[in-house]
C-alpha cells in the first residue's frame, strides 16, 4: 500500500493533501506544529491509516528527531508544505528584517533542510514534491506584485533544483508545484479554487509524474511553469 509523509498538515492545503491521499487508500503520516482539529478529525475516521507528528519545519532539532522517529520507515511520496505570507501590499524597502529572515526560512530554506534529513525515508522511485507557486516564476513577473513572497518561492525552486542536483544518485522524481490560487487563509476568500479540487488536481500529477525522475515546476493541472 502506497505511504505518505507531508510536513505541514495542520490545515488548509496541508490538511486536505493528506486527506485526499487517505480516501485514495494511502497510507500517511502528517504533521503539525502544535494542535491540529482538522488532522484529529482525518485520525477519528482513518485510525488505522494516519499518525500524526509534532514538528516545527523551522526547528533543526525537531526535523532531525523527526527523522530519527522514522528512520525505519519507507514512503512513495515526500510532500513539503511550508508557506508564509509577510509584507503584502507593503513597499521592499519597509518590511521589517525579522519579517524577511522568517518568510525565506519558513518558505525556502527550512523545506529543503527538511528533504536532506528525511531523503532516507523516500523509497526508490519514490517522488519529493514541495509546495511552490507560480509567483515563483521568474520568468512570468511581469507585476512585481507580493515581492517578498515571490523572491522566497523563486529561491525555494532554486534550492529544489540544487536538492535535486545534490541527490542525483538517487532515483527519484523531484517536483516544484503549484496548486493554484485557493481559498485559504493566504489566498482569500475570492481564490478561484477550493481546497477539493486543488488537492485532487495535486493528487492527480502526482501519480501522473510518478516514477518519471528528474526535476519539475508544474502546476495542479499537470501544465508545465517555466522556472
């Protein structure tokens, strides 16, 4: 039976990630920083299909014991979910330094940090995904609209490129995806999407992209973003 480990699944995307997964009879391992209503609600229906881990994806000690927990385990698919949003509608030059350190730890650093400790965890022909954007895509700015944001997903697919890069070894697929503007707490009310279906268009490439190898930014319809 197919087996998931997404860091990050106390809510929104993260939360309905795992549950797609769990309806398509996965198996899955999830986690959380601290308490999870949507998460315990997933575990009461699948008791026997979810466990759920305390991690903080910013805190070396707690991905490297995390790692440690499952060392002995083995999953098709490695999902890092990490994503802040800070300085919207604010000018560059007047967003607070912390404010700029945390969105590039939270958003592009700490995911990375996390695949290097957890690799061992990932199965042969196994797939890391990670959660990107297509406001990551330098290629496409064409607005300069949510700058921060923007900079600290174009160096989050950076860092995947030199993940990937760094673990050639290893077979593997690497993916960079976007799930599309949602109605979440960072997209807003007026997103285009639910949460339903963007996770199933997400559930959907993946399976697709299975097995292929390589590295990849695409999108939650399977369409490819130029970097």
């Amino acid at each position: 039976m197919d087996r998931m480990l997404i860091i990050g699944a106390s809510r929104g995307l993260g939360a309905g990630l795992a549950g797609e997964h769990l309806a398509r009879g996965w198996h899955v391992t999830a986690t959380a920083r601290g308490a999870a209503p949507e998460l315990e609600s997933l575990r009461q229906r699948h008791p026997d299909r979810l466990a759920i881990e305390r991690c903080d994806i910013r805190t070396a000690a707690d991905v490297h014991g995390l790692a440690g927990r499952l060392a002995g385990s083995r999953y098709d698919l490695l999902f890092l979910n990490a994503g802040i949003m800070l300085g919207r509608g604010v000018p560059l030059s007047e967003v607070p330094d912390a404010d700029v350190t945390d969105i590039f730890l939270t958003n592009a650093v700490a995911p990375v940090r996390a695949a290097d400790a957890l690799i061992g965890t990932v199965a042969p022909g196994g797939t890391v995904a990670f959660m990107s954007s297509i406001l990551g895509s330098i290629a496409t700015n064409e607005d300069g609209r949510a700058e921060l944001y923007r900079a600290s997903k174009a160096a989050l697919n950076s860092l995947v490129r030199s993940f990937r890069a760094r673990h050639t070894e290893r077979p593997i697929t690497v993916l960079a995806l976007h799930p599309g503007v949602v109605r979440t707490a960072m997209g807003g009310p007026s997103a285009p999407l639910d949460i339903t279906t963007s996770v199933k268009g997400v559930a959907d490439v993946l399976m697709r992209r299975r097995g292929t190898g390589g590295v990849a930014f695409v999108d939650w319809r399977g369409e490819v973003i130029p970097w």
